[in-house]
C-alpha cells in the first residue's frame, strides 16, 4: 500500500507541474508572439531574415501593362469618337531593391529603392515589338500648351510639325511606347520650351521607370516605437510636398507602400505615398480573406478616391478636377494634361466610358486590392491597378489637331502584382503561423494532461483497494466452495506455523 500512495504523488505532481506550464504558456504564448512579431518586423539588421527580406523583397513581382489602340485615328481628327482595342498584357519581371541604406539616431533609415524591369514573354500577349497606334503625347501636349500662346509661336509650331513629320497620332512598338524612342521633334520642343518636359533623349511613357528610383525615402525603423515601424518621416528631404492646393492633399501619410505597422485592426486604413502619383492615397478595409492559409484583411480603394471636390469636399485640394473619376496628376507632370483613374474608368462617372468606344469597366477586373497579414502588417498578395489618359483636342491655329473632340482618352493601363512564395513563405509561413498554432495547442495539450495525471492520483489509491478487497473476497469464496483439496494439499499450503499460504498470498 506503501507504493501505491507513492504513485498517488508521483502522478499528482506531475499534473500538477504540467497544469502549471500549460496555464504559464497561456500567458506567454501571447508574449512571445508578440515579441516575435516585433522581432521580424523591424528594420534592424540585427532581424536577419526580415531585414533581408525588407532590403532586398526576393518574391515575384511583376507589371502587367495593357495598352489602348486607336482603330480610327484618321476619324478622331475629323471629329469622331475615339474607338479603342485593348492590346496585351505585355508583362515585366519587375525587381525592387533598397540601396544607400543609412540608418539615423533618431530612429529613422533612408534609403533609395531601384527599380528595374525585363520584358517576360511567356507571361505576355504580344511582343514589345508589336506596332500599335497611339496618340502622339509629345503632338497632343506641345498643341496644348501651345493655346494661350501668340499666333507667331503657333506658326513656328505648326511649321514644325511639317518639318518633323508629326502627325496627332503615331505607329510605333510597345517598346517605343514604353520605354522610349528618340525623336528630332523632342530636340525641338526642348529648345523651343527648356525644361518644359523632364524627357531629353528619349521619350516614353515609362522612359524614367528603368533602372530608375522614386525618391530618398525616410522611415521609421520602429525599433523605439513599433506602432511607427516603416512610416514615411521624410521624402526627398520633405515632409510634404508642394504640387496641390491644400495642406492636407500634399501631406506625406503611411508608409512607401510595401508594409505597414503590425497589430493591424479592420478600423485602421492603409495609408502610402505614392511618389508616382505625386500624392498619398488610402485604402480601406473591406473583408476577412486568407491566402495560402495565411489569414488576412483584404484592402481596396474607397469609391471617393478619384472623386472630385464637389462629391467628397476632402479632395479639393487636387483640383482642377473634372467630373468624379479621374484625377487630373499635371501639376506634378510638367503641366502635361495627364490623368489617373481606375482601369477603363472604373467606379468613375459614365461620360468618361461614354466618351470613347470600346471600354468595359468591370469590378472584377479593373478593381486594386491588397491582402494583408494582420498580425505582421505585410502585404501577401496585391494587385494595384492604375490608368494614365491624356486630354486630346484640337487647338484653334494648330493645323494638324483638326477637330479632335475634347476627350480624356486613355493610353494604358497597368497592374503591379505580387504574392509571398518559395523559401521566404515557408519561412514566413512557419515562423509566424505554424509555431503560434503549436504552442497554442502545447498549452491546452499540457492542461489536459495535468488534469488527467491529477484525476489518477486522486482515483488511484480507492481503485487499488476495491480491487484488493474483491480479489480477497472472491478467491476466498472459491476456495471454500468450489475446490476440494486434499489432506496432501492441504499439507504442502499449510506452513509448520499454520499459516495458509494461498491466502497469504492472496
């Protein structure tokens, strides 16, 4: 009986030391998670594979532009409506990486990201040396500037447009389109209106994206201050920049776009600057998602985005606008009449799609959205999409422009989309989501066995001494009852003290 209580303790300390740790983990599994969190989150190069991963984003990406051709240039001149193709997608293996790294002590780092992109063919629907008609922008721009501008000035221009063999529309490869190409008439413009356009040798619609970078970004390392981690404290040097009409639409808000603070709740609203739209820009929050079994909070634009003083009075401060839709994006493109809007006009007023033919606005497919992890505050998929346009006309005294509809006629459109895969998710993935489930279960798993130790300890001794008693009982019964033993039995049972050894056993 003496063994039996020793095992009674035994199991009940051991219940008791696991019903300890798993109620300890329950309490520190949210510790260490946080601490996790924070650990890989932020900028610190001490972080090891979240800096890597911050300094140099080793996932795929990639651009996706689509462009519009013009089917009846010759008619648009004459005063018909623009009526257009989608052509692509001519996708591009875009790669981003941070350079100039220069951490400061008030918690900040600076940086330069370059940005380069390669053309993907297998990904694409035609080649960049597809011939595709276009709107000659280096024409329509130099016509419209030239409007206020004296009839001398306009002769000299329509003088160049012989000379240089322009027309309002042009046959040129995506390649050109894109990337660039060189023309005589940029010469031209470029002596006539110095610095009128930031192009000089070659001209493109994304000549400045290659090998290039949109600025010295300086942000919150959050390694004071976690809530703060990779929000924008400066860009180029400035806290706001000067290109609208209010304090608030040239404020600097959020983040560069790629991550944000951890801990992130369906209140909060994704905030960037987007130096390619000159501006910051807000997204919200619109559903529970997952991806790859990675829970997430799916962001997409709000409706006013693009909308105009008049429908959402916050984003007067862009104006000039037109009707809710588009943003006019001039002030901070050389006063070129360029425009940004949603893909095809998406979520913009019906004019705009009514004012060309071969638009088809579709949620589904001309719809940003960014899905990210909650908990980290990094993106794992997004797709964000973006039209560039550009106001045509005809301009009195400009020959060439003919009677070209005022138009916002749209030129391209693009996607930039990429997801969390290969190493970086499954490090990812089991960093930050299988080893929370794991220690999440340990803690329950250790409580269950506690108790389970605990309720042996507490049964065993009664269970032992039924089963004694019993076993006493029912053996004594049968030795009395069923068995008839023999004087030589009884005999070798029986010691010389008179003991029965059967029962003494038993």
């Amino acid at each position: 009986m003496a063994s039996l209580g020793k095992k009674s303790i035994i199991f009940g300390v051991v219940g008791l030391l696991l019903v300890a740790l798993g109620a300890v983990l329950v309490f520190l599994v949210p510790v260490i998670m946080k601490q996790q969190v924070e650990k890989n989150v932020r900028i610190d190069p001490s972080s090891g594979f979240a800096y890597e991963m911050w300094r140099d984003l080793p996932v795929p990406f990639f651009m996706s532009i689509y462009v519009f051709e013009v089917m009846n240039p010759k008619e648009v001149v004459l005063g018909e409506k623009p009526r257009l193709e989608e052509r692509g997608p001519f996708v591009y293996r875009e790669r981003k990486q941070k350079t100039n790294i220069t951490f400061h002590e008030n918690g900040t780092v600076s940086f330069v990201e370059m940005r380069t992109f390669h053309f993907d063919p297998e990904r694409s629907a035609g080649s960049e040396d597809d011939y595709i008609v276009v709107p000659n922008i280096l024409v329509m721009v130099a016509s419209l500037m030239a409007r206020d501008m004296s009839s001398l000035s306009k002769f000299m221009l329509n003088s160049a447009f012989v000379i240089y063999s322009q027309q309002p529309f042009m046959n040129r490869t995506v390649k050109d389109v894109l990337w660039g190409y060189s023309d005589p008439f940029l010469d031209f413009i470029n002596t006539i209106m110095p610095d009128a356009l930031p192009f000089k040798g070659k001209f493109g619609l994304f000549a400045d994206f290659n090998n290039s970078n949109t600025g010295v970004f300086t942000v919150n390392t959050g390694v004071d201050d976690i809530s703060k981690v990779q929000m924008v404290d400066t860009w180029n040097g400035l806290k706001e920049v000067a290109f609208w009409n209010s304090e608030e639409a040239n404020m600097i808000n959020g983040t560069a776009g790629q991550m944000w603070p951890p801990f992130r709740t369906p209140s909060q609203p994704l905030e960037f600057y987007s130096p390619d739209a000159c501006r910051s820009m807000t997204l919200v929050y619109e559903k529970e998602a997952s991806f790859r079994g990675i829970p997430t909070y799916r962001y997409s634009a709000p409706d006013y985005l693009f909308a105009n003083g008049t429908d959402y009075p916050p984003n007067e401060g862009f104006c000039p606008c037109l009707a809710s839709g588009v943003m006019n994006v001039s002030s901070c493109r050389f006063n070129a009449p360029m425009f940004l809007s949603f893909p095809h006009f998406y979520n913009a007023d019906p004019g705009f799609v009514e004012a060309v033919s071969g638009l088809h606005p579709s949620e589904k497919l001309h719809s940003l959205f960014l899905d990210l992890h909650p908990l980290t505050g990094i993106p794992m998929n997004c797709s964000i999409k973006m039209q560039i346009s550009l106001l045509t006309m005809g301009v009195s005294g400009i020959t060439i422009t003919g009677k070209i509809k005022p138009v916002i006629l749209p030129i391209l459109w693009f996607a930039e989309s990429g997801y969390l895969d290969g190493p970086v998710y499954d490090t990812y993935y089991n960093t930050l989501i299988v080893l929370p489930i794991v220690l999440d279960c340990l803690q329950y798993i250790f409580i269950a066995l506690g108790l389970c130790f605990i309720l042996v300890a507490a049964v065993l001794p009664f269970v032992n001494q039924e089963k004694f008693c019993l076993f006493w009982s029912s053996n004594k019964k049968k030795f009395d009852e069923n068995y008839d033993i023999t004087k030589d039995q009884k005999e070798k049972l029986t010691a010389s003290n008179g003991t029965v050894l059967l029962e003494a056993k038993l």
